[in-house]
C-alpha cells in the first residue's frame, strides 16, 4: 500500500505543483496573446496535418504488417516501430540528415521541386508524422490481428467483392481500433517537441508549436508557460478519458 501511493505521488505531485503556480486570474489573458494563439493554430493545422497523413500512409502499412507474410517482415516492422523508442531529438536529427538542405534525399527534393523542408511549416508536419504515425500503425494492426476473419470470409462467400468486404466488414470490425489509433496520433503531433525542434526550428508563426512556445516562455514569462502546459494537461487528459474504455473496462 505505502509503495503503490509513493508510485503514484510520482505522478501526482508534479501536477499539483503545476495547478499550484497557475494565474487563473490571469489565465484568459495568458491564453489569448500572440505567442499562444500562434503556437496554438499551428499545432492544431500541423497535428491534424499529421494524422490525415498517417492515415493515409499508416493505414495500407498496417494492413501490410498484418495481412502478408514477406521476408524480413520483424525488421520492418521493428524500423516502423524505432520512432516509438528512439529519443525525438535523434528523429529530428535523422529527418535532418535526410530531408535538409544537403541531405540524403533533401538535395534532390530541393533541386528539383525548390521545396526546403527544415525551418518551415511543412517540416513540422514531417516531424510530427514521423514520430506519430507508429501509434497508428501499432493499434490498427491489433486490430487487424485480432478480428474474426471469418466474417470476411463469409462475406466473400456470399458474393461480395474484395472492397465490399473491406467496407462492409472489416473496416466496421476495426473501427474501435482505428479511432484509437487516429486519437493517439493527434495527441503524440500535437505534443511532439524535440524532432520538431531539431529539424523544424523555433520560429513563431512559423514552425513554433505549443510545447516550443512553454520551452521559451520558461525563460523568459514563467505564467505563460504555465497556462500553456495547463492547455497541454487538459488536453491529454480528454484524450485519455476517451479512450478508457479502450484501454480498461470503465466503472
């Protein structure tokens, strides 16, 4: 009992000294300058930015992952899953060396298309889907994995074409799984810092995400940092009440 409650003093504590620090008389004030407005829009534009492109890319990449048996199939799915792990300033230094000016594929992205991803908008959208889009990928290939297939093949049986039974039958099945793995990923972009950082920049406006926008202001208007991150609490707070019943049964 006296080690489960240190367990969760660890992550209680932190978050009654941040309430503790809050200006709520100030909060509204706080909340609608420039800085926190601008941070604000574009971490909402660039995370669901994000997810549309997970999405789009992380979905097939599931259904890969869980549906066809190729060689080196655990090695790919280990590399899909390193973001997961891996520190996020490493990612933002990979995708640097990668996406930048003189790297790997940047050099010729820009000599052929003029288009300069670090430092811009469209960098931190990059940043983000990188380091997000394995939640999606891990959550919808549960799903895949874990669903009944012989209701497709009943379907299949009766007459119903391949997307048919995709629409019909396992998109439905998958569904929760699915919802799941889009909340995930908008709530990792939205709170994505250290790749964003590292190979997007700090620039308001322009690439400066809330977490950026509490990384400056603890230097310089600790009120403001706090307001952001009480935003950014709330935030993940809702994401983890609507997922509860994915996660645990709710009482």
């Amino acid at each position: 009992m006296v080690l489960g409650l240190l367990g969760l003093a660890v992550f209680v504590v932190p978050l009654a000294g941040l309430l503790a620090r809050v200006p709520w008389a100030r909060l509204p004030a706080l909340l609608g300058g420039d800085v926190v407005t601008d941070a604000l829009r574009l971490s909402a534009v660039t995370s669901l930015a994000a997810v549309a492109i997970s999405a789009v890319l992380g979905i097939p990449l599931a259904w890969l992952l869980a549906r066809v048996e190729f060689p080196g199939k655990r090695v790919v799915r280990a590399v899909v899953m390193l973001p997961l792990v891996l520190p996020p300033v490493v990612g933002g230094s990979a995708l640097l060396f990668a996406l930048g000016r003189r790297g790997l594929v940047g050099e010729a992205l820009g000599d052929a298309t003029g288009l300069v991803l670090p430092f811009s908008t469209l960098g931190v959208v990059v940043a983000a889907t990188f380091v997000a889009m394995p939640f999606l990928v891990l959550t919808v290939e549960g799903g895949l994995r874990s669903m009944d297939r012989r209701f497709e093949g009943a379907a299949a049986t009766l007459g119903a074409g391949r997307w048919t039974v995709l629409r019909r039958v396992t998109l439905p099945m998958v569904a929760p799984s699915l919802v799941a793995g889009v909340v995930l990923t908008w709530a990792r972009a939205f709170g994505e810092f250290g790749a964003t950082i590292t190979f997007a920049g700090n620039l308001q406006g322009r690439t400066q995400t809330l977490p950026l926008a509490v990384f400056v202001a603890l230097e310089t208007d600790r009120d403001t940092a706090v307001a952001i991150s009480l935003v950014m609490v709330a935030v993940s707070l809702i994401v983890l009440a609507a997922l509860r019943d994915r996660w645990w049964g709710a009482r």
